[in-house]
C-alpha cells in the first residue's frame, strides 16, 4: 500500500450499481470515498446492501456498473499474485464468519498470518494476544464448530486483524453480542484503527455509533445517505 | 524457507485428512509401474536374446548354375531392392565343395568318387540385425525364391519366425502396459487430489479470500503428486527387483532360463522409469489443481 499517506485514499467508489440475478437491485449508484486512517460507519437496515458493499471492497462479487479503488487499485483488476498481495492486507469479519468449523480457534485465526509466512513464533504470540483482548483465551484449543454465534464471530474478527491489515472490514461485528464483549470488540478495532489501519463497520446495532465522532452513512434501498460528518479528521 | 515450511505443513495436513486415498492412488501407481516394468524387462530380454540369434541368422539360396559376374551384379541388386543387407556372399559350387570337404574332416575320401560341382552355388544373404528386418524373414524368403534362377531358399529355423512375432507380441504389450500406467497415474492422482480439494473446499476457498497465493494454494497438492509419483514408482521398481532376484534364484542353474541371460534394467532405466512417473502424477495433480484454481 504505497503511496497512501495521512491523507491518502483508502477507498474509491464511483457510481457502483450492484445488480443480482434476476433483477435485485442491491446497489444503486453508489459514490464513496473513505480516507485512510478513518473509522467509517455504514449503517442501513437488513437487506439495505451493506454485505453487498463491503463484498465488493475485498473483490468476493463484482459490480454491475461503476468504479471501485482500493489503495489505488482497481481491486477488479487485479490478478493473480497481486491481488492475492492485495489481500493480505485487507482484513475481512465476513457476516456469517467463514470459520473452519474441524479446526481449532488458534489455527483459525492463525491462518490469515499463514498465508503471507510469518514466523510461527509471531503468529502464536499474536494469536494468544487477540484471544486475550476479545475474552476468548479459554478457548484457544476448542474447535470453532463446537462455539456459541458469539465466541465463533469474535474468532472471524481476531483473523480479520491478525495480520495487521491496512483496511479493515467488518459485517454486523456486534450482532450476536452482550454489551461487555461488544464493548472489547469496539476496543479493538479502536486500536487498529489507531494504529493507522482504516475501518469499514457495517452494522444496524446503533448502540456501536451512537456516541462515535467518526462518520456515519446509511444506505437505504441502494442508495447511500449521510447520516452524520465525522468530527475528527 | 517461511515458503517451504507453510508447503510442508499443508501437505501434512491434507496426508492426515485424505491418507486412505492417498494410500490407494500409491498402491495403483506403484501396481502400474510393476505391470508395466515387468513386461519391458521380459521386452528387453527377448531383445537381447533376438540379438544372439540374429547373429546366427542368414538366409542360404540356393541357385540353379553358378552365377556369371553380372548375374551376381543383378542378383545383388534385386536383393537390396526388397531390404538393406548386412552382407552378401557368393558361393560358388567349388566353394560348396570345399567347405562340403572341410566339414567332413578326416572322411572327406567319401567326396573322392563325387564331381567338384555336384553342389549347387548359393548366395549367403545376412540380413541387418535389427528388429524389423528379422522379422520379416519369411518375406523375405519367400521373395528370394521368386528371384529367377533360385532352386529353394533355407533359413535358420521356424521358431526364429515365431520368436520374432512373439516379441512384436510383446512389443505390443508393451505400448499397452505403458497406456495403462499413464492413465492409472494420471488419472487416479487427479481423482485423489480432486476428492482432497472436495474435502476442503470451504478451507480453500477462504485461503483464496484471505490472500493466500496460487502457489501457496497449488504447491503441496504439487508436492503430493511427485510423492506419490516418486514413492509409487520406487515400490513398484523394488517389488519387480524383488521377483526378478526370486526367478534367478529360483531358476538358477542348467535350465530354460540359463540358455538365455536374463539381466535386470540399466541404472539408467530404473532413474527414466521413476522420472517419466513422477512427472505423470505432478501433470494429475497440476491439472486438478488449475480446474480449481480456475473456478
Ligand atoms: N447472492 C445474492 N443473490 C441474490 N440476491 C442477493 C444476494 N446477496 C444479497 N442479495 C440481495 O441483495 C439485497 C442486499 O443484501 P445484503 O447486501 O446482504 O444486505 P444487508 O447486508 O444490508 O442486510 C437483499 O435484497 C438481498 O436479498
Ligand atoms: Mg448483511
């Protein structure tokens, strides 16, 4: 992710029209731009197209119409190598987690560390790290189909970050939480937005933006409004 | 070498997962180089015995009268015009005669009373030593005695003409063992790693999304294809080693295999065989792998 600085551009949509078969119009005409560094809230009911969005940003399905940029590459582009590079370095807590359900929580989140090499040592301490921060350290050797919705969606978040993504996405992190986990899960990705890594939160729990600074858009039948201008940049 | 060791830890974990399939492909592989190790070393060996023979063989035709310098010019010409000849010899009836006397040794008095031509001449024909050549023998020998002025034609015996369509026999064979093998590999390697990729498709399709590279994704199926290909190869060489040392062992001595030496494969031979397997078990594996990768 060269040349994106403080103030560089993370994220550039250009009138993107997604369109399924036969004729669900998931998205209409949608124009985003999200800096890098920000903590961005897309908000918008269920069935309002926020899955749909974040799945296009990480290349899972294609746009009907329109422009998507990633760090500055179109990411519908990319083949190959480069976008498997590409990435790597963006971080997905996919809606319905996407976990190895015969593998253990420790090798589920290892995994995304894994695939760009790091070092075994790393990706154990790091592991144990994330598990301590999202109160799942018990469960570091429990296979992930034998967890409750709650404890398998923080395992999806903690591989979302492991690799210290630059972007980070996630869908409905909160829905299957109580308010203290929701709250160590906010901690989080507080600190990796701190960090310098931007995020993507789609979500319907208000309880997560009601009191943030950070922008918020809301997307309704298609189409993208604002709800409230960030306060900080 | 963080590469090399992500490749190996893939590869352990699809040996774990699928190791009763993968266990069967080694079995066919290795069953498939044996079938058809075995038939090229009963091939080669024929060969070598047909070589043994072949020195021995030529074709004696026998003439009406001694042929002038050019009858033997338009002879010589009419037989190079069915094949290539190693050689072609003149005989002519006093020669006859002399060797007639030499091979009687101390009876040649018998000849004493005989003219010095009541032998016919002949022309000595030494066909190529090669395969083709000698197995078309009786062709040949019918041609030469349509050749005018010829009275018969002799050659070596029957079972020369039989030997030779049992090794075309086996040649065939051969060819058919060598199929076998090729698709056996090819074909059971792919199916086995297509059910490892069935088994895991949820795994691969997430390493996908997460970043994970081709090669990360494709290298230890790949690697898994040369094993199989390496180690089912090296069995089947090492069982037939084992059958053939048995044979000997067994049929050492004064009998029907002691006439003919039988001799295992080259070093060579061994290594060709063992190479040309694993790379048919990488080509199964690769071309599994890309219909996935593709998807
Ligand atoms: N794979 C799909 N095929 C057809 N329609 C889909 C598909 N995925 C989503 N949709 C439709 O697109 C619309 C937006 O869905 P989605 O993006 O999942 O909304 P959200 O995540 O905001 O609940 C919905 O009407 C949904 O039914
Ligand atoms: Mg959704």
């Amino acid at each position: 992710m060269t040349g994106h600085g403080e103030n560089g551009t993370m994220i550039e949509m250009i009138k993107v029209t997604k369109t399924y078969p036969p004729d669900v119009k998931a998205l209409s005409d949608v124009s985003l731009s999200i800096t890098t560094g920000e903590m961005f809230f897309l908000i918008g009911m269920s069935g309002a197209g926020k899955t749909t969005l974040l799945k296009l940003l990480c290349n899972m399905e294609t746009p009907s119409n329109g422009l998507i940029e990633v760090a500055g590459k179109d990411i519908h582009r990319v083949k190959g190598r480069h976008l498997a590079r590409l990435r790597q370095k963006i971080g997905v807590a996919y809606q319905d987690f996407k976990l190895l359900t015969d593998r253990t929580v420790a090798e589920n989140v290892a995994i995304s560390m894994e695939v760009s090499y790091k070092k075994p040592q790393l990706i154990k301490k790091r592991v144990k790290d994330l598990l301590e921060q999202l109160a799942l350290s018990d469960k570091h050797n429990t296979v992930t189909g034998e967890l409750s919705r709650g404890e398998q969606q923080r395992v999806a978040l903690a591989r979302a970050v492991a690799n210290s993504p630059t972007l980070i996405l996630v869908d409905e992190p909160t829905g299957n939480l109580d308010a203290g986990t929701t709250e160590k899960v906010m901690q989080l990705l507080t600190k990796c937005n701190n960090s310098g890594a931007t995020v993507v939160i789609a979500t319907h729990d208000h309880s997560i933006y009601r009191n943030t600074h950070h922008r918020i858009m809301e997307l309704r039948y298609g189409k993208l409004h604002l709800v409230r201008e960030g306060m900080v940049s | 070498m963080s590469f090399w060791f992500a490749v190996l830890r893939q590869a352990g974990r699809n040996l774990r997962q699928t190791w009763p399939s993968q266990f069967m492909t080694l079995l066919t592989v290795s069953l498939s180089v044996l079938i058809f190790a075995f038939f090229f070393l009963v091939y080669n060996n024929m060969l070598n015995v047909g070589d043994k023979l072949g020195d021995d063989l030529r074709l004696i035709v026998y003439l009406e009268e001694e042929p002038g310098p050019e009858m033997q010019a338009q002879l010589k010409r009419k037989i190079l015009a069915f094949d290539e000849v190693d050689e072609i010899r003149f005989i002519s009836k006093t020669d006859a005669y002399q060797r007639f006397s030499e091979q009687l040794g101390e009876n040649r008095d018998v000849l004493d009373d005989m003219p010095q031509d009541f032998l016919p001449a002949s022309v000595e024909v030494v066909p190529l030593k090669n395969l083709s050549s000698l197995s078309q023998v009786k062709n040949f020998s019918d041609y030469l005695s349509k050749l005018p002025g010829t009275i018969k034609v002799q050659y070596g015996q029957d079972w020369i003409e039989r030997f030779y369509y049992f090794t075309r026999l086996l040649s065939i064979i051969v060819l058919l063992s060598g199929g076998l093998l090729i698709l056996t590999s090819v074909f059971m390697v792919s199916y086995t790693i297509r059910l490892t990729i069935l088994g895991r498709q949820a795994e691969l399709e997430l390493l996908k999304l997460v970043g994970a590279t081709n090669n990360y994704i494709r290298t230890p199926f790949l690697l898994e294809g040369l094993l199989q290909g390496l180690i089912g190869s090296t069995a089947g060489i090492l069982s037939l080693y084992g059958l053939f040392h048995w044979v000997e062992l067994k049929f050492a001595g004064p009998g029907i295999l002691s006439i003919f030496e039988f001799t295992f494969f080259h070093p060579q031979t061994v290594v060709t065989i063992i190479a040309i397997s694993i790379v048919l078990c990488a080509v199964g594996s690769y071309s599994s792998m890309q219909k996935f990768l593709r998807i």
